[in-house]
C-alpha cells in the first residue's frame, strides 16, 4: 500500500497538477515575519520574480527589497489584487490559477549596485510590519522564482522555504513544509514542466514601444507587460503619424522622430503605426518601392525600419497592425475617403506589406483581435482610444502572438 501510494501521488501531479506547498509562520508577539535570500545586484540589471501563494489565516503577501533593488509590493490573497512602489518597482500583478492560488509577479531594474535581500513577508490584516502574531498564524508558498535579464531562477531551493537556503527572521516558528495541498499548476512555465508556450524567451527582454495615444496610454501596454515579463519603455506620441502631415497637424512624423530615443541596448522594438497617418495627418500613402520618410507613409516605414535597425542593432522589430475606429469617430475609421483619396484599409493593407517585404515581424491587431469598426461599444472609450477591457483584449492578443513568435525562434540570435 505505502508504494501504491506513491504511485498515486506521482500520478495525481502529472494529471491534475497537485503538488504540496509549504506554510510560513508568524512569530508570536512582536515582529516582521519573513524569509528571504539575499541577491547580488548590478544596476540596470531586469528582472521578473514569480511567487506562487495562498492565504490561510492571513492573507496578505508582501514581496519587498531593499538598497540596491528597492521596492514594496502587497498581495491580497482574498481578492487578487495588487499594489506596488519603489525605486526598481516596475509592474505587478496576481494570476488565479485555482483552488484560490495565486501567482504573484514583480518586474522591475535594479537601481544601484550591491547586496538586497528579496523577502516574502507575511502581513497582517491591516497595516505592515511589526505586528504582533500569534505564532500559529500564516500563508502558504509553493515556489519562488527570480529571473534577472531574462535568465533561469537564480534562487536556491525554490519549492522548499524550510531549508537553509532561506533566512528567517528572528521569532519565527519552523516553516511547514508539505502541509498545504497546491492544486491548480496550470501554467506550465511557472511550475518547471514539459513545455515552454514560448514565453520564457520574452521574460526580462527590455522593450521600447513606438506609437500614438493607442500606446501612449496605458491601457494596452500595462497588461502586456505583465503577459510577457518585458520591461517596457514608453516612446509613443499622442497625436503622432509616422509620415509627414499635408495638412499641417501637429503630430507629423512624431512617431518617427522617437527613434532617435530608442535606447540603443532595446532588445524587442514595436511599432503600432497608427491611425493617425490616415485619419489626422492625411499622409501621402505612397507606393511599394518607396524608400524615404518624404516620400509618404511606405517610404516612412521602411525608412523607420532601418533607422530602427541602426539604432539598436540587435533588437527584434514588430509592427501591431492598425485597427479600425468606430462609427461614431468622424476621421479615424472604415468607409472613409480622407483628402488624398485614400481609405483607412488601404493603410492597413501597406502596413502588413511593407512587413512582408522587409521581414519584420507583423501582428495583425486590425484583423484579428476583434478589435474594430464594429466593436468600439465593447471595446474603446471614445470610438478609437482602448477602454480597459479592449486593453486586456489587445494585450492578450499580442502576447499570444509573440509567444508564436517566440516558439519559431524569432527571438533567437
């Protein structure tokens, strides 16, 4: 029987995805109960690190560092939610992937160079650290992973916080190892498993985004932040074309202009074009075989490409496709004619174009997200600029397409 067991544990893993988990214990009375590594940091240096958690008596998670990578970032296991600052705090977010598991992500740069110690920190209700505990009290951690630069977990014994790879803080009861059941291991990627979807090569890449407001705000490029583990850099341009207006508009050839602000080590570049060529500036389309930004919104491409290229040479360039406004918008949309006789799928057409052409990498947010004249009630806030939920839309279009990307090796060398 004891063997037959084992077998059912081992087969229980492979097809439900149950693991067992370990609880970390308060200090009875007052402390600041936390375990932790300490992490030789580098400035500049990126990273993304993945905790695996549920609440028990407490319900609140605290991922801090200090010094050399300083941020502060709370989890509520009860809701899902989360907040972070700090000085290397980039992005964070929670992930339900059931039984009330939760994956809890921080990415951020390191703002100096030196020694930090990455501390899982129970809290308390309300408030932080010290609080008086009641030394039984606590949560549950199955893993821990820190990537820096998009590498492997640099943390040792990533599944066992009773070990001596980890510190306690003073007061604290012995960790609980395998007391808690973890159900739910549906990401692949998270748990060290079989197959990697292709997102493991897009953790930690430093990411510089190129566009108008569609980019510009938040609502897209938060959540895909947060989808891949890229670190972004915001370039892009309310009000901005790509080429050069005929009609005066402020934004002329802004989008372009940014490239000179490309960071020269940006290891993923994306381009959304915009339909403010169309819609706005009224850009020249030009032809196939233009090569030049004077020469309309084909030559700027090209010429954006290069200059692109040139910039930062070992980034990988894609262009997110352009999609339609709604009905309601008096310019940005379908079934238009704009001053130079052109219609705004004509635009959309030369974008993938041009893409095939130069062997840029191309997604196709216009024609395949959903995303367009027909869904701006569900999808957009004015008729063109995302709302939240086509900015989770947008996002978990993308990232997917990256992934596909990723599994062909476009992110290789």
């Amino acid at each position: 029987m004891p063997q037959l067991q084992a077998l059912v544990d081992v087969i229980d893993v492979l097809v439900n995805g149950r693991l067992t988990a370990d609880k970390i214990i308060e200090q009875s009375g007052s402390g600041s109960p936390s375990v932790y590594q300490a992490i030789a940091w580098v400035i500049g240096q990126t990273f993304v690190w993945d905790v695996y958690a549920q609440k028990a008596e407490r319900t609140r998670l605290n991922l801090f560092s200090n010094g050399a990578c300083a941020f502060d970032c709370t989890f509520d296991l009860a809701g899902g939610t989360a907040s972070g600052s700090g000085a290397a705090f980039g992005t964070v977010s929670t992930q339900a992937i059931g039984a009330n598991w939760y994956r809890c992500r921080v990415t951020g740069t390191a703002n100096g160079t030196g020694i930090a110690n990455v501390q899982h920190r129970v809290f308390p209700a309300a408030g932080g650290h010290p609080y008086v505990g009641d030394g039984v009290s606590g949560l549950g951690l199955q893993s821990s992973s820190l990537s820096i630069n998009g590498g492997a977990n640099i943390l040792n014994s990533p599944r066992d916080f009773s070990s001596a790879a980890w510190i306690k803080a003073a007061g604290m009861p012995p960790v609980a190892a395998n007391t808690i059941r973890y159900v739910g291991a549906l990401d692949p990627c998270a748990i060290d498993a079989y197959a990697d979807d292709g997102r493991a090569a897009l953790v930690g890449k430093k990411w510089t985004l190129l566009g108008s407001s569609i980019t510009a705000q938040a609502f897209y490029r938060g959540p895909l932040a947060v989808k891949t583990g890229m670190v972004p850099t915001n370039l892009a341009y309310s009000g901005g074309s790509l080429g050069i207006a005929t009609n005066g508009h402020y934004g002329s050839q802004k989008i372009y202009d940014q490239i000179a602000l490309i960071p020269v080590d940006a290891e993923i570049i994306t381009l959304e074009p915009g339909p403010n060529n169309f819609g706005a500036a009224d850009v020249v389309l030009g032809d196939l075989g233009d090569q030049t930004l004077a020469s309309g919104f084909t030559g700027a491409m090209v010429d954006a490409f290069k200059a692109m290229r040139l910039r930062a040479p070992i980034a990988k360039i894609i262009c997110l496709g352009t999609y339609s406004g709604g009905p309601g918008h008096a310019t940005h949309r379908l079934f238009r004619t704009n001053s130079q006789g052109n219609t705004l799928d004509q635009f959309m057409r030369r974008e993938r174009e041009v893409c095939e052409m130069m062997g840029i990498g191309f997604i196709d947010v216009g024609g395949g997200s959903g995303i367009g004249y027909l869904t701006s009630t569900l999808y957009m806030s004015d008729e063109l600029h995302l709302n939240s939920v086509g900015g989770e839309r947008y996002a978990s279009f993308v990232a997917d397409k990256l992934r596909a990307l990723s599994r062909v090796g476009f992110f290789g060398t």
